[in-house]
C-alpha cells in the first residue's frame, strides 16, 4: 500500500493517476478506522479506478482541547485494516504542519445557516474547522467523488454546500449509517465508552426509531416530548437536543411540511463522551 506523509508527494501521485485518466475516489477520516469507515472506503473501491484515503486528526474542528487530546488513534491498525480491503488503496496520513503550513487556524465559510442548529449551536466553530480541513484536502487530492457518511448528516450537509460554493469538480456520495447489531451507530468515540455506557448509548438510537415509528400518527411536540421522558430514565444520559428538522435546510421544527423530508437529530453526553445520531424519517 502506498503512504504519503507529505503535500508534495501525494500531489505527484495524484497528477500521475489524473494524466492516466484514473477516477479518484477520496475517503477521509480522522482515523481509528471501524466498520462504518470501511464501508465508505469499499463503496469508493467499487465505484474508482483509483481510492485515497486520509487519516488525520484535525485540531481546528474541536472546540474542546480534552476531546482533540483524547481522540483514539491507532495508524498501524489502520493500515491494516486498510490493506485487508485492497492493497492498492492509497493512504494520505499528513501531521498539523503539512496542512497547516502557517497559523492553526480555521478559514471563515457561510454555511447558508446549515451550522445554525444542532452540532453549530452545541460546538461552536467546529464546521468551519470540518470545511477548512475539506476545503484544503479537496485541493491537494482534486478527486472525481468525495464520500461522507450520513451518521454525520449536518457535516455532510455543509460539505455538500461546501463544495458547490467552492466549485470543486468532485461529486459527494452521501453513504449509509453503520450499526451495532442493538443500533448503536459505529463511532471511533464507541471507544472511550465503559461496559455500563456502551449499554446505555444504544438508548439514542431507540429513540431515534421511536421517531420514525410514530412520525405518522403523533405530532412532533408529542414525539419530542416522549423521547425526553425516555432519556430522562437514564441518569448516564445528559441529552443536549433531540430535534426534528428537514434534510434540505436543517431547521427544526415542530410543525410537518408533506413535502419536505426530515430526520430525528441526536446529541448527548453519555458518562463524558459525546455521541451524535440521526435517521431518516421517510
Ligand atoms: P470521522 O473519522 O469520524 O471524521 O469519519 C470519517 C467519515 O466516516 C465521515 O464521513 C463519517 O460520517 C463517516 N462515518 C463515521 N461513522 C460512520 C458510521 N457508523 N457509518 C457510516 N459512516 C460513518
């Protein structure tokens, strides 16, 4: 498998793969890979003649110094997993300075109030740190498709956003939510929980599927309100939303558009890890 530590190098390769007219697939991650990355990595596989995958940690997305500090990472294990798949798979895992040359910094994105709610409310500068590390990668590995997945809806949202604003050639393939067998969405953060948590956390994910079972018959200040009667049982739990918003321009809402398509949004805090969620309500 090829690995490249610098800008340079990978640009070599990928001007390389681009005169030979390869389709490049692009995957990144921030590493700590599990099945739900792995998935999006075998869709780019099937789907390119050629697949880069990047791992890197990107500090300008935390707004919090304890969570950068205590992200899981494992590249070895990584490059394994990787070449389990198909050793051909290109693998970009640059530090801080080779993408950040000058100052630490996020550059400035209007999202088009994609970032108003929901993980733009709960952290804050956390997508205009997403879009910089995007933004800078799409330039360096100039790839035919882009794949994020939708665990991470608003993000992928934003870089959809993103990318027509920036006018990069790249199309984004939005890819499939993947679970634990008791639904808990596959999340390198599922690392920091402790046997007990890991229990509870799958309590997101039902309520989530409390949601779509009765986003028919109930109205949506009922639904809300017995998710929050549900999550209030469990003390490891401290819920920071639980909302219903469209997909197009994520604004919650309590009232129902027959035209529009929504998810159920998820955040908490279980025993100090944050974990996200959502699912399609259609
Ligand atoms: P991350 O390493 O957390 O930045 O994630 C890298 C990519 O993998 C993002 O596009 C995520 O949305 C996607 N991803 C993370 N967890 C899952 C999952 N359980 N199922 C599908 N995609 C995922």
């Amino acid at each position: 498998m090829l690995v490249f530590k610098s800008v340079s190098a990978l640009q070599n390769h990928i001007n390389k793969l681009i005169s030979e007219r390869k389709i490049i697939g692009f995957v990144p991650t921030m590493g700590a890979l599990h099945a739900g990355h792995l998935s999006l990595v075998e869709k780019s596989l099937l789907e390119n003649d050629c697949t880069i995958v990047s791992v890197f940690v990107n500090p300008t997305q935390f707004n919090n110094s304890n969570d950068l500090n205590t992200y899981p990472s494992n590249i070895i294990r990584d490059k394994k997993l990787l070449q389990s798949l198909d050793n051909e798979i290109v693998l970009f895992h640059p530090n801080s300075k080779e993408i950040y040359s000058g100052e630490l910094k996020s550059d400035h994105f209007d999202f088009d109030n994609l970032d108003q709610h929901m993980e733009g409310k709960y952290r804050e500068g956390h997508f205009q740190g997403v879009a910089t590390v995007v933004n800078k990668l799409l330039l360096i590995v100039k790839s035919d498709k882009i794949y994020f997945g939708e665990k991470d809806f608003q993000q992928l949202r934003i870089i959809e956003n993103l990318v027509v604003a920036k006018k990069f050639n790249t199309k984004v393939i939005r890819c499939n939510t993947i679970r634990q067998d008791d639904g808990l969405a596959l999340s390198s953060r599922n690392n920091k929980l402790d046997i007990s948590s890991k229990k509870t956390a799958k309590y997101l994910f039902k309520a989530l599927s409390f949601a779509k079972e009765n986003f028919d018959t109930l109205d949506i200040t009922n639904i809300e309100e017995k998710v929050n009667r549900l999550l209030a049982k469990f003390p490891q739990i401290k819920l920071d939303y639980f909302v219903i918003a469209d997909e197009r321009y994520l604004q919650p809402t309590l009232k129902r558009d027959k035209k529009k398509k929504y998810r159920a949004f998820i955040a908490a805090d279980i025993s100090g890890v944050r974990l996200i969620d959502n699912i399609k309500l259609y």
